[in-house]
C-alpha cells in the first residue's frame, strides 16, 4: 500500500512524473530483455520463454510506474534512465 500511496502522490506534485513515460519504457525494456536472457539461458521451449518475457515486461512496467511517479529517493533514482531517454527523444 505504501508504494501506491507513493505513486498517488508523486502524480500531484508540481514536476512530478516529468520522466515518467521514459521510465515506463526504459524498464520495460529491461524486464523483456531479462525475461528473454534467462529464458535462453536455461534453454526453455518458445512458450516458456514468451512466459518469462511477459513476466518480465509486467515487472518491468511496474518498476517502471513507480519510478516515474513515486516520490521516494529510490523512486527518483530508478527514473534516472527514463529521464535520459526523454532527454534523447
């Protein structure tokens, strides 16, 4: 409950959620990148790895939500890449 009451908040604040769509992306990325690492890795059939693929972009978006919209000092460090990627667009 903590971390969603994070995300409420950090919606609110005035420049909170400035990188957020950046953050969003950047740790999908991540997620469906680790998901399809550690499927190849362990040398899993093609439904097992789109399984972990998908388990990993689920996380990933979640990482990625709370790291644009949260207002903790983890929040704002996680939403580093994503603020870099909205730099670049």
């Amino acid at each position: 409950m903590g971390l969603l009451r994070d995300i409420r908040n950090g919606a609110s604040e005035p420049g909170g959620g400035w990188g957020a769509a950046g953050a969003v992306l950047f740790w999908a990325i991540v997620g469906g990148a680790l998901g399809f690492g550690l499927a190849t890795a362990l040398n899993l059939p093609a439904t097992a790895t789109s399984v972990l693929i998908g388990i990993g972009l689920v996380l990933g978006f979640c990482l990625g939500f709370y790291a644009g919209l949260g207002t903790t000092t983890l929040a704002r460090i996680l939403s580093l890449p994503g603020v870099i990627l909205e730099l670049l667009h």
